[in-house]
C-alpha cells in the first residue's frame, strides 16, 4: 500500500512489491544459514539476519514446536503502521499523482527503438534489471554460504547421513547439494522474468499503443518473435547471472571444491525449462489474450508444484513428468541431459509456432 503511493505506475509498483517479497524471502534465508539448528532437527534458531524479514518474524511463531504469539503481534503493528502512513500519504496526494513523478520520455526514439527488438527490450530492461539482482543475490547466497551450510550439516549426524544417502561425496557433495537447490530457484525466477516480459504484450494491447505499433505496414508474428526473443534472452541472462555469482563468491569463499567453474553451466541447464513456460505464455496471449496473464503465471504455479512438491504430495510420476522443471539437468549434483534439453527446447519451438500462427487469427481486443 505504501508503494503504491510512492510509484507512478501500477507495473512498477507491482515490481518493487515483488521484489521486496523476494528480498524477504532471501533475507529470511540467510538467517536460517547462519543460525544453530536444533538437535532433533525440528526447528533453527535463526541469526539475527532474520529480523529484518517479515518471513522470519512469522517463523519465529514455531506453532509445530514452541508456538510463541509474540512475533505475530510484532507484524501486526508493522502492517497497521504502514497501512496507517498509506493512508496519510494518500490524503496528501493529488489524485493520479505520486510522491516519485515519472518522468518523460525522450522526444526521439534511438536507434534501437526503431525496431520491434529495440522496443521490447526498451519495456522490459528495468524489470529484467530487477530479476538480475535477485538471481545476483540468490547466486551469492549459493556461493558464500554453501560452505558455512556445509559445515552446519556435518556436525548434525542425522542430516548429514540423510544427505550422504542422497548424494554420496562428502563434503563436496553437501556443498553442490545446497548450490544446486539454490541455482534451481533461479531457474524459476528466470521463467518468470520470461513470463512477465511476453506479458507485457498484453498490458500494451489492452491500453491501446499496440493498436498504433500495428497500424504500420508490419505484421503481429514479427511483434510477437520480438517479444518471444526478448523474453527468451532475459531467461538466459537471468540464470548465467547467478550462475556467475554463484562460482564467484564460492572461489572467494576457497572452498576446496572443482564446483565452481561448472556453475554458470549448471545455472543456464535451467533455460530450456524456462522457455518453455515463456513460449506457453505466448501461446496463451496469442489464443486467449483476456486469460492471458492468469494462464501464464497459473502455468508456471502448477509447474512448480509438480515439479518441486510432486513426490512430496504422492502426485503419479506421468503428472510429476508434465512440468518442464522435472526435465532439467541438477547440475553440478547429476551430468548434463541433452536428451532432455533438447526435447524441452523442441516443445518451446512447436509453442512459439503456434502461437505466430493463432496471433495473426485474432483480432486485438481491449
């Protein structure tokens, strides 16, 4: 509420809410990392890092273990506090006015944005500037404290034993156990920067500027490649980038480990997944652009329940299978799949064509 009296636009409001959620959810993460696991693994008293999250204050509560009302009153007074400064703000603003104004345009286009190219990347370089840090953020949490995790699971006998059952090697194979998690996640932040890129498609058709773009002698299927491309790069871009953070802040830590140089490998082993659910958006925007943006991040929802929590939930292996997660390579822990890379790449391909087909069938609609 406090943002969106700060911001000009409803899309960069949206974005910095996002992005606190995900800083919270990191936050609380490194707290549980460099806290002191209890004996009986059923709880971590988390380090002080911990505090500065909201996620962490309600995982404090402990309701399984030691319920403890006190950090659920903390957030309560946070959350009427800040609703109490959104309303003040929103009394002493103008009507579609914001307290950062936005600011204009160039009277020109550049070089760049003279082309459908040029143009999506012009729309989507903030956001994908945004989902560059937090792949930063979540890299560098990979890299530095794998190390430090390491050393926590090897002094609690029963996860250690767990882990070594599931990946035997040691203290390397604890090390690239907890990087590979961490590079998996930024893989579902790649296909979501993805996601929100060909999206964008649909914010700028129901507002009308498609309809300008348009009336030039140029056809929808080259809009949406641009688009699609676009969206494809920033996948890409996402994942080498923590990816590189990730090998970066392990050979600071000099961790005794050959991990490193495989991570930015091990990071974009994640892309063809990701490209599948952009290419599923298009699809999405080209057949049912209304149910456009609740077809697209429902898809990438439901794909990583079934991919992630699948097994958890006892889901039958063939509908654990449907997520594309469940076909990308777990560098460094398991080898490379070509096999299935290449198949998850034929798939993005086959849904990219027909949605170049089912766009040029449809007329634009507000």
């Amino acid at each position: 509420m406090v943002i969106a009296q700060l911001l000009p636009s409803g899309r960069s409001a949206n974005g910095a809410a996002a992005a606190m959620v995900g800083a919270a959810y990191l936050v609380r993460g490194i707290g549980d990392a460099l806290g002191t696991p209890a004996a009986d693994l059923l709880h971590v008293s988390s380090a002080w890092p911990s505090l500065l999250s909201p996620i962490g204050w309600g995982q404090r509560s402990r309701p399984f273990t030691s319920p403890d009302l006190f950090p659920l009153l903390v957030l309560l007074a946070a959350a009427m506090i800040l609703a109490g400064a959104a309303v003040l703000i929103r009394q002493r603003r103008d009507v579609g006015a914001s307290l950062l104004p936005q600011r204009d345009g160039r009277e020109r286009a550049v070089a760049g944005g003279t082309s459908f190219v040029g143009l999506a990347w012009r729309l989507q370089r903030s956001t994908l500037a945004g989902w560059c840090v937090g792949a930063a953020a979540l890299g560098a949490v990979a890299g530095a404290l794998g190390p430090l995790v390491t050393e926590t699971v090897s002094s609690v006998v029963p996860l250690k034993e767990l882990i070594s059952r599931l990946v035997p090697g040691g203290q390397a194979g604890l090390v690239d156990v907890f990087i590979t998690a961490l590079l998996g996640v930024a893989g579902v932040f790649a296909a979501a920067a993805g996601i929100q890129a060909v999206l964008r498609m649909r914010a700028e058709e129901a507002e009308g500027r498609s309809e300008l773009l348009l009336a030039a002698p140029v056809s929808r299927a080259r809009w949406l490649g641009a688009n699609l491309y676009i969206a494809a790069a920033s996948a890409a871009l996402v994942c080498g980038t923590a990816g590189a953070a990730a090998a970066l802040c392990l050979g600071i830590s000099g961790t005794p480990t050959g991990a490193a140089g495989s991570l930015v490998p091990a990071a974009l082993a994640h892309v063809p997944a990701a490209l599948v659910f952009l290419a599923a958006a298009g699809m999405a925007f080209a057949a049912a652009p209304r149910l456009s943006v609740l077809l697209g991040w429902g898809m990438l929802a439901a794909g990583l329940v079934l991919g992630e929590f699948g097994e958890l939930f006892g889901l039958p292996v063939w509908l654990q299978d449907a997520s594309p997660f469940r076909h990308s390579s777990a560098m460094p822990v398991e080898p490379f799949d070509p096999a299935g890379a290449l198949g998850l790449a034929v798939v993005a391909a086959a849904l990219s064509g027909l949605a170049a087909y089912s766009i040029r069938r449809r007329d634009l609609t507000a």
